[in-house]
C-alpha cells in the first residue's frame, strides 16, 4: 500500500507541469475560438462549443450531399475527457475567406491523431459541394507523428518542394501549429515549439471561388484540443507566448524560450530515416537490443551449456501481467510519442519473459509453486476481484512497462547466479555445490 501512495504521488507530481500549461492566447483579432480545454465541452447545450468571441454552433458536414446540419451531443467517455472528438466531418460557421477575413490570416490548432483516415490532414479550407480532392489542407499530419508540407520555396518558383517532420522529440502524440497565411503571394509560415517553415502556396487564391469555411475532418482516434482563428499575423512575442508550451517537461514556464527562425522549404526537411519506418528514441532502441540480447543469451545457456538440466519459470507473473495491461494502455488508449510501439512492447516482454526461467535441477523451485481452487467464489467476490485487478493494472501498469527493461537485467543477474551454482553442481556432483544450492532456494524463499 505504501508503494502505491508514493507511485500515486510520483504521478501527480509528473502531471502537474502538464496541467498548469494553459496557453493564454491574445484576444485582439480573434474569428472564433473554441476551448475545449481545459475548460471543457458544453454538453448540456449540445453541438455549441464554448467560443470566446461568440457561441459559434459547430455543424455537421456532407460535401456529397451539400448539406449541414448542428453537430450532435458529442459522447463523454470519462469525467474528465476534453477536446472536440473527430467523430465526424464538421464545419465551423464563419466565413474564413480572404475576402471577408482579411489578407492576413493565423490558424493555431491542437491536436492528437492516433489513428489515420482517409482524409490528407484535420484542418481543410472549403466551400460547400466540392470534393475533399479540391480542399486545401495548409498541413497534413498522419498517424505516423509526421507533418507533412507543400508548397515553392520562392514566389516565382515552379517546382512545388515537400517537407516532413516526425514530432518524436518533443510532441508525444499532441502537435500544437500555429499557421500563417497571407492572401498577397501565398506565402506560409508553419510553427511548431522547435521549428518552423515558410513556403509559398496559391491554393486558396487560385481555385474558381475561394473556400471560405473551415472544416475539421474525421479521424478514428482524433482530437482537437484548442482552435483559435485570426483576422491578423501575431506579433514575435505574441507567438512566442503561444509557442512556449509546446517545450517539453514545463521548461515553457522559464523564459529561456526563443521562437525558432523559420526554414526555408525544401524537399524532406528532417525527414528520419530510421530503418523499417521506426521511429524510436535512443532510450527504446537500447531497450529493445538490450532485451533481446539477454533473451539470446539465456537461451544459449539453456539448451546448449545447461542442456538437460530442467528449468522453471522464475519470475513474477504479477510483473508480466501488468507489463502487459500497460503496454496495452500506453498502445490503445495513452497517446504517445512513437509509432509501431506493439513491436516494442512485445519484445521488452518477451525478453523479460525468457530471462526468467531459471534451472530447477532438484525439483525444489517447481514444488513451492501453490496452486488456489476459485471456482467456488460467490459472484460478487469475482466482481471485486476484477475491480480491484484492473484498477491496480491500470494504475501499475504503465510504470511497469515503463521500467520493464531494467527489471529484465535484475533478472537476469538473479538467474546467471542460479544458473552458476547448478553448472558447478552439474559438473563436480559434489555433496557441497548440492547444498550451496539448497541453501541457495532456501534464501530465495525467504526474499
């Protein structure tokens, strides 16, 4: 109990340079604004958003159709959920156009995508009745945590250059843009918190009739956490306000942050080239040889050094199983920052899985292990069973999945001791090594 009050108020701690992140953006020039967080989704009044210019009805959109319609309550999953679920094709009520918006335009949007559609990006400009083929899409972002740009390096230019950027480093599934667009030349300025690119793109200007609404496309696992629209470009300390809490680890609270000059586009600009698309940090790369490494060593001990010497699982199946329940949490349900992380997860579980069979010559370890009859619990304790199950997996699992490669090494070294003493015994059958190791099982009883 005690180790679960401190892991309780670990997490707090590690959360509250989260929680206390609350952008404050400038009200001057502001179109719309919703807000979902943090101050929530009105779902009493369902299908309006809280906007701070004005309650601004989100719609639902059918470009096949060319019909709209208000957005219907959006489900609440938790007490707590935030941010306007990409559920749906909606449409926000205000004419975003050039012509009516002024030349000058930023768009800033927070937003998490787990899992890709059939849409190029979350924010598209429109005009009723066209095909998403048409749309412009000032970004596209997918569910491989990689931002994707189009546009000329020049005004003049012909050749229309493509940049990407993965957002492994700071981002960790929420990539918050702020874009700027200017009618003149088309000329484009993405930021992020790190880094920022201009290009220049006409798509807007040059279609028959401008798009002059603002459209969020569906997602399958996809939120927009805030969106704030202007009728202006913000000022460098303006942006540098907005961008500071993109940082990682609260650093946003210090004033060391420098807005990132912008780049000019180029063709794949950080584009990560991590073999076999995966893009892990140096951590999980190390994680992962380092389990698989010690999973091939005690296998060779196994069936080669030891062979024929019989062998027990020796670890905690409490362990696996919540490293399990938290690889599943931190794959389905937490967004984070790399992708193909099934891959990871299953082999620093594998690893730990394999280096936990230790030698078991005289039997001793296999005939300690109890076994409980349950069958024949009333309904109600199965019920609390699994409660309280699942809320410890949920609580416990993710820092044992986070931790799992270490605990991987201190099973190894407790299973090459083991493994050392039954090799001498092996070897010399001598009456001594034979109650070294019955001392030995004895010891591991009693920790």
């Amino acid at each position: 109990m005690k180790k679960i009050r401190l892991l309780l108020l670990f997490l707090t701690i590690m959360a509250l340079p989260i929680s206390s992140q609350i952008v404050k953006f400038p009200p001057k020039g502001q179109l719309f604004h919703y807000a979902p967080y943090p101050r929530g989704v009105s779902f009493d009044n369902p299908g309006e958003l809280l906007d701070d210019v004005r309650l601004l009805p989100m719609q639902c959109y059918d470009y096949e159709r060319d019909s709209i319609w208000k957005a219907p309550r959006q489900p609440k999953k938790s007490s707590d959920e935030r941010g306007i679920w990409l559920n749906h094709l909606f449409m926000v009520n205000a004419d975003v156009s050039f012509t009516k918006a002024g030349s000058q335009q930023t768009l800033y949007v927070a937003v998490t995508l787990d899992k890709g559609d059939d849409y190029p990006g979350p924010v598209a400009f429109v005009r009723r009745g066209e095909q998403p083929s048409q749309w412009y899409y000032p970004f596209r972002l997918n569910s491989n945590r990689e931002i994707r740009l189009e546009g000329r390096a020049n005004p003049a230019d012909t050749t229309v250059c493509v940049a990407q950027w993965r957002m492994d480093r700071y981002y960790k599934g929420l990539c918050r843009l702020l874009v700027e667009m200017d009618k003149k030349d088309g000329k484009t300025t993405v930021y992020m918190a790190d880094t920022a690119i201009v290009f220049y793109n006409t798509a807007r200007t040059d279609a028959a009739q401008e798009p002059n609404r603002l459209v969020l496309c569906p997602y399958s696992d996809g939120r927009i956490y805030e969106l704030v629209y202007y009728n202006r470009h913000l000022s460098d300390k303006e942006k540098s306000e907005v961008l500071r809490y993109g940082v990682p680890f609260g650093s946003s609270s210090d004033n060391n942050y420098t807005l990132p000059e912008p780049q000019t586009i180029r063709h794949s600009i950080d584009v990560d080239d991590s073999p076999m698309g995966i893009h892990w940090g140096i951590t999980q790369w190390i994680s992962v040889v380092l389990s698989i490494l010690l999973a091939l060593l005690s296998l060779y001990l196994r069936f080669f050094i030891m062979k024929g010497v019989p062998y027990v699982f020796n670890g905690s199946w409490i362990i696996l199983g919540l490293a399990v329940a938290g690889a599943v949490i931190y794959t389905y349900v937490m967004p984070t920052q790399h992708d193909n992380q099934y891959f990871y997860y299953i082999s620093i579980i594998a690893g730990y899985w394999l280096v936990s069979y230790a030698p078991d010559p005289t039997g001793y370890r296999q005939s300690q292990k109890k076994s409980y009859d349950l069958s024949n619990l009333p309904g109600i304790v199965w019920l609390i069973i699994i409660f309280v199950v699942g809320t410890l997996a949920w609580i416990l699992g993710p820092a044992v999945s986070y931790l799992l490669p270490l605990i991987t090494i201190w099973m190894f070294i407790k299973n090459m001791k083991t493994t050392y003493k039954t090799r001498n015994f092996k070897n010399n059958n001598t009456y001594e090594e034979y109650e070294t190791l019955a001392d030995d099982h004895l010891d591991a009883d009693r920790r």
